[in-house]
C-alpha cells in the first residue's frame, strides 16, 4: 500500500505525463514527424474523422502501460 505521500507523487507524474502528451501531440498536429505519435494524431475512425484527446491520451497511457509491464516505458525529456 502506497503512502499519501507516494499517492501525491503518483498524482503529480500522472498529470505530467498527461501534459507532456498534450504538448507532444500539439506540436505533431502543427509539425508531422516521422514517429509513432505522427502516426497517431493521423490516425481516423472509420476513415472519417480524426481521434480526439481524450482517444489520443488513452492510447498512450495503454502503449506505456504495456511498456512498463515489460520493464520499459516512454522516455519523458
């Protein structure tokens, strides 16, 4: 069981996490790239219309997720 103040910490990478994305995200919209969050923010359903953030967010947090279970996660620099 994590302490409160583990739980605070825990909090604060979630939310930083959440908001290096959104820039990352942000900044792919404005200037494609050749990587995977490109790929992403490309992506439509159903060939129709485009994933919006909250899609866009919960893809990743369930790729890292998956990530760290394997002993890895994305780099935040």
């Amino acid at each position: 069981m994590l302490s409160r103040e583990q739980e605070i910490e825990c909090a604060k990478d979630m939310i930083a996490f959440q908001h290096y994305f959104r820039d990352v995200i942000e900044c792919r919209q404005k200037q494609p790239q050749d990587d995977l969050i490109t790929d992403l923010v490309q992506a439509k359903v159903a060939q129709e219309r485009s994933l919006d953030t909250a899609e866009h967010r919960t893809i990743i947090a369930t790729i890292n997720n998956r990530l760290v279970e394997r002993g890895a996660s994305f780099e935040l620099s």
